[in-house]
C-alpha cells in the first residue's frame, strides 16, 4: 500500500517547528476562536463537523463564512449527513451561491437507500495550514451556553503554526475529495524546538485499517506509572480496554474516570452504570459530572501525555466512525490539563461502592443491565452493516 509523505512546511526545519498549542474549553472560549480562525484566514480552510445545528451559534459561524467568501477564500465543509440532517437546505444553497464547497459525508437517505453506518465523527476548524481547532465541539448552542441551557462540558486544542495544521488539512482534503486508501496519510509526530514537545495528529478509521487512536489508548495506559484521568462521554469500552484499565490499577496506578452524571442518552447512560461495580471492584475511581451534560473525550496520563479529540471510548468509535485526535507529550500542556480536570473532580459526585448501594434498587440494577446489553447490540449492528457496505462498494469499484 502506498503511503502519501506529508510537506514539510518553510517554517518547519527537519521536521521541528515552532509551535503552540492551547487548551481550549466549551462556550465562549471555543467559538471566538472559532469565529476568529475564519474571518482570518487569508487562502483556504476545511471545517469538517458531525453535527452543525442551525441556531444562533451555528448562524454565527454561518455569518463568518459568509464574510469570509466574499474575499475570495476558499471553503471546504464536509458535514455528517445524520449528524448534520437537519442542516438548512436554503443555507446550504446560500453557501454554494458564494462559492463555498459544501456536501454532507454519507447521506442518511440517498437515492433508494437508508444509511445508518459509517459517520464522519470529526470536530475539525483549519485555516491556511497554520492554525487548527480540533476537540470534541460540535457547532451547536449545546457547546456554547444559553440563558436557559448550561454549557456542555467539552475540550478542544488550538495548535497553531504548526505542521500538524498542514497534517490536518491534508486530512481533511484527502475525505472532503473521497481519496481512496492509496491516499492514506503517513502523519509523523511533530516536535517543537524547545524539545520539550511533540504533537501527533492519531486517526481511528478501522474499516481502512487505521485504529491509531485505540492503539494510542491503550499502550498509554500499559505504561503508566502513576496516574491516569480519563474523560469519557458515552464510556462503553470492550473487553479489552477494561482489562487494561485494571491491570494499571492493579499494578498500583491510579485510575480516575469522569463520567456523566448527566447524559444527553439517558439509555447510553444507563449502559455505563452496568459496568460501575466491576470498575469500582478493581480500584477504579469514579466521578460524575453532574453541573452539565458531559461531552468530553481526554485523556491524560502522568501528568505528561495527552490526547484530546473526536474519539468516545466505545464500540461505535473504534469499529463504526472515521476518528480524529492529537496527542500531545508535553509537561506544560498536561499540567495545565491536570489543573483543569482536578477543578472538574472537585465539583463532581464521587460514585463507590456504598453509594451504589444506596442508589440501586432491583429494578435499577436490571434496566442497567438491559441497557448495556441494548447498546453493545445496537453498535455491534451498526457496525457490521457499515463493514459489509464497505466491502460491497469496493468489490464493485474493482
């Protein structure tokens, strides 16, 4: 299989670049920049996103794109065509009227079909190939606040000048051009000049055989020494991320697990209690976020590495949806990310098992469990029909 070498840019020297990189939070925070990076961009920018709603935050990225076309800029956005089905139609064509390249990443309906497989799970912003936005927001007033809604807790990173905007980039158009396998990108890690810090761009896509992000997970956690803080929206792992999960517990790591204590799928919710006991029986601390619905996917390990993104630990984004995450080994990152989730721990519930007592009635302790069996089935399904509608389309194309 060929493998595409990204460039290196005239402001990266032997493959280390100057760069920098910021932890950016839900609400405000994330849009400005957002906002920001396209009204600045000079050439072009690649938005690729699972879900773009069409309220008022959305039509403020709206009005900036808008503003931004009319320079002459050039404007790739690929959304998720369920997760973004109720994107505006009139909008759309109002876009392709000032140039912008638009269309959605599989249809939920095309022609005669109904498509619920693979998903386009990206929260990509790049600009210019010098700065990016990539985390786990999607473009919606869930992300940002409202008067009557609380903001969903959720983390981006902001890397600029940088290859890995260029790695991003070139990611982002080799999808929005539907660039076969021969295309896939060879993405090497990134340093700093300060030596100090290196950034790599981890794609999880299984049905092309790319499951860096899994990978990275896991052989992150077989190393640990210390300490390991985990944000997981949606945490349903398999088999094999729980054992390794307990193994670094048993081998005298911390663990610590913010959960949802507020979910925006009560059901998903649900399925994550059933596995509560078990990880509180291997020494795996749990927290759950109770002050807002939590959509965060993060992970840090020591204190010096870091991976943040679109990723959810569960069947879906291993095995159904194209992935993408950075991670980034850095102590100065990790401790500002450590900083910020320590605050979070402080203002969660701590779950053990006395409390699981007191909450789980029999009726409770089966609807878990209904639910975790539901939701194991329901991904395997989605799953299976994606695999087989890859390889139905590929022996075609041959």
């Amino acid at each position: 299989m060929e493998e595409q070498e990204i460039q290196t840019s005239n402001y990266c020297t032997n493959n280390v670049c100057k760069e920098k990189t910021t932890l950016v939070h839900s609400g405000e925070d994330y849009f400005l920049r957002a906002r920001n990076i396209i009204l600045n961009a000079q050439l072009v920018i690649h938005i690729q996103m699972y879900i773009f709603e069409n309220d008022a935050t959305g039509l403020d990225i709206i009005n900036a794109l808008k503003e931004t076309a009319i320079r002459n800029v050039e404007i790739f956005l690929l959304l998720d065509g369920y997760g973004s089905y109720s994107f505006s139609r009139l909008i759309m064509k109002e876009l392709k009227q000032l140039g912008i390249n638009i269309r959605f990443f599989s249809p939920f309906f095309s022609g005669n079909n109904f498509y619920i497989g693979r998903r386009l799970h990206h929260k990509i912003i790049v600009a210019d190939g010098t700065i990016a936005l990539i985390g786990g927001l999607n473009i919606s007033n869930n992300y940002r606040g409202t008067t009557i809604g609380s903001t969903w807790l959720d983390y981006a990173v902001q890397i600029e000048n940088d290859e890995t905007a260029m790695q991003l980039e070139q990611l982002c158009q080799n999808i929005y051009f539907k660039h076969k396998r021969t295309h896939r990108l060879n993405l090497q890690p990134v340093s700093y000049l300060d030596n100090e810090t290196t950034v790599t761009v981890l794609q999880n896509d299984w049905l092309k055989r790319n499951d860096e992000i899994t990978i990275a997970y896991v052989k992150s956690i077989q190393k640990a020494q210390k300490e390991v803080i985990i944000v997981g929206c949606y945490f349903l792992p398999g088999q094999r991320f729980t054992k390794v999960l307990k193994k670094a517990a048993k081998r005298g790591v911390t663990i610590k697990l913010i959960l949802s204590g507020i979910s925006d799928i009560p059901l998903m919710q649900r399925a994550t209690y059933h596995l509560y006991s078990s990880l509180l029986q291997n020494n795996i601390e749990l927290y759950e976020w109770d002050k807002s619905v939590l959509h965060g996917k993060a992970a840090l390990v020591d204190n010096k590495w870091v991976t943040i993104g679109s990723f959810n630990l569960n069947h879906l984004s291993s095995y159904g949806s194209i992935e993408t995450n950075v991670a980034i080994e850095s102590t100065k990152f990790a401790k500002t990310l450590a900083s910020d989730l320590n605050a979070v721990i402080s203002q969660c519930e701590r779950i053990t098992l006395e409390t699981m007592k007191r909450k789980n009635s029999l009726f409770a302790t089966i609807a878990n469990w209904l639910s975790y069996q539901f939701m194991r089935t329901i991904f395997i399904i989605i799953t299976y029909i994606t695999y087989n509608r890859f390889l139905n389309k590929y022996r075609e194309e041959d």
